[in-house]
C-alpha cells in the first residue's frame, strides 16, 4: 500500500505511480452493471461563483475525515450558505484502502447520480462519520437515509459502476501534480493546509 500518514499533512502517496489496489479493487472483470464513463463534479453554493473550491479526497483517508467532519461545515456557512463560492467534491483514492477509497467513493456517486447534488453531500458526510464501519449494509442503510435507493447504491460500490468517474478524477488531481489528501485548490491555486483559517484565508485572497 502506499500510504503514509504525516502529521497535519494528510493521507500521502505516490499518485504517478501504478496504484496497488491489494486485489480487492471493485468493477474489474465482474461482468456486473454497466460502468457509467461521466459525470460532473458534485457542486453546491453558487455555480456562477468567481471563486471555485475544489476538494479532493479518499474516503478512507483520516484526514479527509477531519476535513469534512470539522472543517467543511464552516466553509459551508461561511461561504457556501452566502452564495460566495462554487464548490466541487473530486475523489482521489490514492488508495488509502484498497477496497473503500474506491467503493465507498462509488457509494457516494451513485447517490449523486441517482438523486442530487445536495443528497451527495449529507451522503459523503454520513460516510465519513462512520469510516470505521465501512461495510456494503452500511453503505445501502446510509443511501436510504437521504432518499437513494439502498440496492442501488449498494451495487454500484460492489461493482464499481463509477470506476471511470473516480478514475478521471485521480488522473485530473494527478494533472494537478496532487500527492495526498484532502487537497484544496481556490481558483486552481493549492491551499499550504486543509484548516479552516487556511482555506478561508485562500477564498478571501480570491475574492478581494
């Protein structure tokens, strides 16, 4: 695995590499459902916004866990609540876990796909408040709570409906010469941490 955790720096890896997946990755040679090649990046605040935030992140990265437990609700009624910023969700699975960055990220989408933007985010919250428990019934019983269908959602983490979507992301963050999680970018520039006043700092630079 090429996981290392560094204090306050986030789940790193080595991106530009070919990843090891420990022979659990999902949707690889199972025949099953039928791989969905796009989809946008899930979006709230304002579209329109001169300022865009992008997050990427690994759903089982402890870190990202903090980051969007602790500090994206603060983002999100500073800035995102007040129309002030578009902000996107990208998945990066570096792997942290060579099953969950992946399913669990495909969980999500599925929610997204199949319902809304504003169900994906409630979603990949409720993800991160159980990411010790990651299992296929937890992730059908959380899709149930915000109006996804549980089946559904449950087959598209086990088949890896989404692969191509989380692909495209990591290929995108990799383009952006991104090596660990979560990574925030205001207006394409990298923030030097994922903390509140960091990040809030980086979206005031880009506003004034």
């Amino acid at each position: 695995m090429l996981l290392a955790l560094a204090a306050g720096a986030g789940c790193m890896g080595a991106p530009e590499s070919p990843t090891e997946d420990g022979g659990t990755t999902p949707g690889t040679g199972d025949g099953a459902g039928t791989p969905v090649e796009s989809l946008p990046a899930p979006v709230q605040g304002d579209p329109e916004a001169d300022v865009t935030v992008m997050a990427f992140e690994d759903y089982a990265c402890p870190h990202c866990r903090t980051y969007v437990l602790d500090v994206l609700p603060q983002i999100e009624s500073e800035y995102v609540e007040a129309g002030a910023i578009r902000y996107e969700h990208h998945d990066f699975p570096i792997p942290v876990d060579g099953q969950w960055s992946w399913a669990a990220a495909g969980a999500a989408r599925a929610v997204q796909d199949t319902v809304d933007d504003a169900a994906f985010f409630e979603y990949s919250r409720l993800l991160f408040e159980n990411q010790q428990q990651y299992s296929m019934d937890l992730v059908g019983r959380l899709a149930e709570d915000v109006g996804a269908d549980p089946a559904t959602v449950r087959a598209a983490a086990e088949n890896g409906t989404y692969r191509p979507v989380l692909e495209a992301d990591r290929q995108r963050g990799r383009e952006m010469n991104l090596r660990g999680t979560p990574q925030i970018y205001v207006n394409g520039s990298k923030t030097d941490g994922y903390d509140y006043e960091t990040v809030a700092a980086a979206i005031d630079d880009a506003t004034n």
